[in-house]
C-alpha cells in the first residue's frame, strides 16, 4: 500500500522535451499531457537537446520529444515542420501512448492548417538501439534481486568484525607485525572475491534461466564486484560506530532496510510509482542499479559510468581511512 497506494495500479513515465522554439504553440501542443489520464500517467520534463539525447540513450525516461526552433512560424505560415520522438526500448506501454497522443494532436492541428490531404506538420518516431523483445517477470525482478543480495551480504559481511573483536582477535592482530590497514585490506580482498563469485552465479542464471541477455558480462561482473566493495566499506563503516554489537546491528538494519526499499532492490523501478523512483535513484544502491541495467542493456554512457565509478571509488576510499582509524585506535581495543 505504501509503495503502490490504494488507487488502481497505472502506468507513470517520463516525457523528457526539448522546446527550442519555446513559443505558445509549442506550449499548447503538449496540452494533452496535462489533461486527465495523460496528467497522472506522464511527467514532462523539461531539458536541452544534447542533456535530453543523453538521459534517453541510458533509459532514464520514456520517451524524448525534440521540437526544433519553427513551430510556431510554420503553423501559421503553412510550412512544413517536422518534430523529432525518441522512444525508449526497453518500455512498451508508455512510448506507444506518448507516440499515440502526439500524432493525434498533429492531426487535430492538421485541421486547421493543411494544404494537401496530409498534415504539414508531423513527428518522426525514432527508437534507439532497433525494438527488444518484452522481458520476462524474472528478466524484470533479476537485477533488483542481485543488488538486495549484495545489500544483505555487505551486512552480514561487515558485522563480522564483531565477532573478531570479541573472540580476541583483533588485539593479537593489534600486537603483531601486521598492521591493521593490511588486515582490512585483506578482508576487502576477501569480500571482493565472494562478489565476483555472487556475480558470476547471477550472470549466468540470468541468461540461461531468466531469458536475459548480458551482452557484455565480463564489465556486469566487474560492476557488481566493485560495487559490492563499496556497500561493504559502507556497511564496516555503520558498524564499527556503536560500542556495542546490538547497537551495531540494529543501525545496519535501519539503514539496509529503507536503502533496499527505496532503492529499487525490494521492487524493481519499472514497477515503482514515479515520485518513489525520482528518491531512489539518488540512493547508492539504487544509483549502482541504473547504471548496472545500461550495462545490460549495452547502452552505457562511458564519460557517466566513470564519473560514477570515480564518484564511488572516492567514497570508499575515505570510509576505508576512516574504518582503519576507527579500528587502530578504540575498536580492536
């Protein structure tokens, strides 16, 4: 009820558009987006021409509407004007809509302006990367089920460290000539290869049993292991804070709880209500999510992946020199 709400369950998508001629007939002509059902179903957004190219080629939005500089002139004029629709693949309900609603709308404006038998104004529908095959329920929940498995692994992986503070461990460790870093160097090692071998496993099954292709599985595998680096420093770093394990498990749980819940790991973000998807996009889990389905669907956006990439490796390094200190001074105490 929460996620969905009680009100029947309807398509939501975004229009992203480009109005370079930014006039009141460019206004007017997305009208009926504004209007019941379009007004509940579809979110215009407005965005440049290059920004909005970009966000269609990685998904992020139904379709993308570019309506050059000349609209308003070649209404009134009686000339040819020719607007531009890209359409996300991986979507099938809503671009169809958005498509359906703005030929009508050129055909009510054919009405009152044509000169020939058809309209003088018209869109050109253009869908990137050729038409894919409608996935499957589990093609669909898959991703989303990886990345809740990497959440409860870096959890329960993390929490561990309790267990080597009490059994002694840690203050031996403290006492020998191998420092602290190197120990947790090792167990980062360590949680990096049981993600690669989570990632593999995964992989796999999403192509032989899900139906889902992964066209470039070496780069999946390697996200999905560094990712799972990264909510492991995040998940150490929650629990070395509190001074007692209870506390430390009861703060790993409020934060893995809202982070998958959000983040599109409890629900995939196709199935999740427009407002919801906008928050959780900006978790970590779920920024890590959207940018793994672009890998998926070999759309990646290399510049926005290595920002990403950078954005990430950033973070874990100062929760890494944070869990050392922490560690070297009062926890292994």
């Amino acid at each position: 009820s929460l996620v969905f709400g009680r009100a029947p369950a309807a398509p939501h998508g975004r229009l992203l558009v480009a109005d370079e001629d930014n006039s009141i007939a460019s206004a007017r002509f997305l009208d009926g987006f504004r209007r019941d059902p379009l007004r509940t179903m579809v979110t215009i957004k407005k965005v440049t021409r290059d920004a909005g190219r970009a966000r269609i080629d990685r998904g992020d939005g139904s379709a993308f509407l570019l309506i050059p500089k000349g609209l308003q002139q070649a209404f009134l004029m009686n000339l040819p004007y020719q607007l531009e629709l890209y359409t996300n693949p991986s979507e099938r309900i809503l671009p169809q809509l958005i498509q359906e609603t703005l030929s009508i709308t050129v055909e009510a404006a054919g009405y009152f302006r044509r000169a020939s038998g058809t309209p003088l104004i018209e869109v050109e529908n253009v869908t990137l990367h050729g038409a894919k095959p409608p996935r499957s329920f589990a093609a669909v929940f898959l991703p989303s089920m990886l990345f809740m498995s990497l959440l409860f692994l870096a959890s329960s992986s993390a929490v561990d460290i309790w267990k080597e503070r009490t059994q002694g461990t840690l203050r031996r460790i403290a006492s020998s000539p191998v420092t602290m870093v190197s120990y947790l160097a090792a167990r980062v090692v360590f949680v990096a290869l049981v993600y690669a071998l989570v990632a593999l496993v995964g992989l796999i099954a999403a192509e032989r049993l899900a139906g889902l292709p992964v066209p470039n599985l070496p780069a999946a595998a390697l996200w999905i292991t560094f990712v799972g680096v990264i909510f492991y420093l995040l998940f150490l770093w929650i629990t070395v804070l509190p001074a007692t394990q209870r506390a430390a498990s009861v703060l790993a749980n409020l934060a893995i709880f809202p982070l998958a819940m959000l983040g599109g790991c409890f629900f995939p973000f196709e199935w999740m209500p427009g407002w919801m998807v906008s928050v959780g996009r900006l978790t970590p889990n779920g920024w890590a999510l959207s940018e793994f389905k672009t890998i998926l669907d070999n759309n990646v956006d290399v510049v926005h992946l290595a920002v990403s990439t950078a954005v990430l490796a950033a973070f874990g390094g100062v929760a890494f020199v944070f869990i050392a200190r922490r560690v070297t001074r009062t926890f292994a105490v």
